[in-house]
C-alpha cells in the first residue's frame, strides 16, 4: 500500500516502492499494490508481473478519508478472492484498514522516510514569511500534528514492524513504537561501473528529483549566475509545482544557455545524464530520511556537494566521497563548487570514493533481502 507510484511522476519515494516489489516477485512471493488515482484515470495495470490498481477517487500521491475508505473495500475483496498473509504499507497508507487486518491477524509492516519532526523542520526552513502568508505558518504546522495524532500514533499501536530508511530518524520513533523499529537504508540498482574521465569542455552540474522549492534548487542556479570564473552548465531533471518558478528565476537572471530544464526522462535518459555529470548538486532544505537521488549520483561516480541535513548527513563522509554545505547556505554552495570545479584531481579521489561506499552500504539486494527477513519473521510469529 503506497500513495504515490513510478506512475505518478519522478521520485526516490516510488522507485523504492517499485524496487522492492521487483524483488520479492524474483523471490518468488505474490505482490498486489494499491494506490491513488492514475494521472490519466486508469484503474489497473499488471506489468511486470503484479496488479497495481489506482483507486478512484483519490488525488495522486496524496492520503485522505476518501482513500482509507476505499483502500479498505479493495483489500476485502483481494481477500476474499485470494487471502493476504501481510501488508507492507509505505508511511500511513494503511492507516484506513488497521482495524480489520488486526481482527483478521493480518500482520502489517510500516516504511516510513520522515517523521513529525523532520515534516516540520522541512516546513520552517522554506515557509514564506511575510506578513500576508502568516496564515501558512500557522495552519500547516496545525495539520502535521493534526495528522499525527490521528494517523501516526494509532499506527504506530497497531502495526507489527516499523522499517526506518536511516538512522537518524530512530529518536522520533521512541513513542508507541518499543521493540518494533528497524532501520533499513535504502538501496539502489548500481549501474555499471565507469572509470573516471576528466572533462575537457564546460563543467556539468546536475539536479535532480522533484521540483518543489524545498529541493533547493534555486540555490544551484543562483550559484551559477554568480560563478564567472568557472564555464558552467547546470542540468535540472525533474518535474513538480515549484518547476515554472525556476524557469522564471532562469530568465529573470539572464542565463537561460547555462540551465537546461529536462522534465521527466526516462530511465535510460537519466543514466546517460547521470554519466555525462561532473558534479551532483543536492542543496535540499527538505528534512528527508535517505533520498535515492544521492545515492544514485554517487553510485555513477559523480562528485557530490550535499546539505548536511536530514538522512544525507549519514551517508557522505565529508571532504571522502562528498561535500557538505549548510542547508540553504548559497556562499557554501558556491565555495563548494569552485573547490571542485578547480582541482580536478580531488574530483577523481570523491568520485571514487562515493562509488565505494554505495557498493558497500547501498546495493538494492541487500534492501529487498533485509526487507523480506522482516516481512518473513513477522509472518511467521503470527502463524
């Protein structure tokens, strides 16, 4: 059960939901999914070997009552049809069939990539502050912990394992949740692995995921604007409701030939990006637990300049196989690359370094199996 598929739009949250239902269907296991609304109001699609049905009506990557309704009634009748023996639920996606699992014995298993704290921290550290906007940075906070003690609290009294992607989000679940959390950290497909080749033309930076002002990558094209000593191009991959806003931050700063906006792509698209990159900006303001975009960048070798924030600040090992910067510190950001755009060298060592670490922490068979020996266990205990 998740809010938001590959089908939805670009994102590490859905390519981990994906991922791990490609390897429990390898492992030999029978996987059904059940999320929001296709974007084109589709119901149903089976194709890689498992159902995914969009329940309508529901918004796209967003939970409601509407959505725990009708989650429920489609998980009664795959039931009844062929009977569940556990539910894997990203976040709170589940919080609508609870009750009706626990009667059944039915155990479930909860992902979740964020908590109360990091929600509001991610909110505080992008809100808009004027005066007119004073309403936002009162009722939005009101909703998080709204949805906290609605949602969270009572999933977390119910459900049998919580699954944490990075350590750093194990303090937030000490409440409710004793003897039940693990921490998993994501894992990625490792690409093939590329020697270091040291580019002779303009230096490529790279963002990607989805673009929403918390991203931050407004910060990256500022920094290019301000960088004249370095020949600079700055590629943005990715689509979302903050995209029309950068374009505009583009033009209004006059380098719409340093900045290319790709949109979506596919797979294949971005991997040949990802090769062609020389550096891997991530200036996120967003408290995230482990985000994938960062492990992939590093998995094809690309120096990395991070916010030390969130689940990123338990991955890189500063000045080893990446750089840190003060989230939203543009005089950072732009040191940051200068310190890399200079020394070609230290680029090399970074890029190196970054593709060890991931073939040692962050392989995705190593994620479906720790997932899957938790998934087991906890079937098994009910039985």
């Amino acid at each position: 059960m998740t809010r938001s598929t590959l089908s939805h739009g670009f994102g590490g949250f859905q390519r981990q939901c994906i991922d791990l239902c490609d390897g429990f269907i390898e492992n030999g296991h029978d996987v059904t999914v059940i999320t929001t609304s296709h974007p084109e109001k589709i119901q149903k699609i089976n194709e890689k070997g498992y159902d995914v049905h969009f329940l309508n009506p529901s918004k796209p990557t967003k939970l409601s009552r509407t959505w725990f309704k009708e989650s429920k009634k489609i998980i009664q009748k795959i039931h009844d049809e062929n009977p569940i023996d556990i539910i894997h639920s990203n976040e709170f996606a589940s919080t609508g069939v609870l009750s009706w699992a626990n009667k059944r014995q039915i155990p479930i298993v909860l992902v979740c990539h964020g908590s109360l704290r990091t929600e509001l921290l991610s909110f505080l550290s992008s809100a808009d502050k004027r005066p007119r906007y004073w309403h936002w940075m009162l009722l939005t906070p009101i909703h998080l912990i709204r949805r906290c003690l609605i949602w969270e609290m009572p999933t977390r009294r119910k459900v049998d394992r919580i699954i944490l992607v990075s350590p750093t989000l194990e303090r937030d679940f000490s409440l409710f949740s004793k003897n039940k959390v693990r921490v998993i950290e994501n894992g990625i497909e490792l690409p093939e692995k590329r020697e270091y080749v040291e580019n002779k033309g303009p230096l490529k930076l790279l963002c990607t995921g989805r673009a929403d002002k918390q991203k931050g990558f407004q910060k990256a094209i500022m920094a290019v604007s301000q960088i004249t000593d370095l020949e600079l191009e700055l590629e943005i991959v990715g689509t979302g409701s903050y995209l029309n806003d950068l374009k505009i931050l583009v033009q209004k700063l006059k380098i719409g030939e340093k900045v290319t906006f790709h949109g979506r792509v596919s797979d294949e698209d971005l991997s040949k990006i990802y090769s062609e990159a020389d550096i891997y900006l991530i200036p996120t303001m967003r408290y995230e637990g482990l985000p994938l975009a960062l492990l992939e960048a590093m998995a094809h070798g690309i120096p990395t300049i991070s916010s030390k924030i969130g689940g990123n600040s338990d991955v890189i090992t500063h000045d080893s196989d990446g750089l840190f910067i003060r989230p939203g510190d543009l005089e950072e950001l732009i040191a940051g690359i200068r310190k890399l755009g200079n020394n070609s060298e230290l680029r090399k060592r970074i890029s190196m370094a970054a593709r060890e670490t991931t073939e040692k922490r962050f392989d995705k068979n190593r994620m479906v199996k720790e997932t899957l020996q938790i998934l087991e266990t906890v079937n098994g205990e009910k039985d």
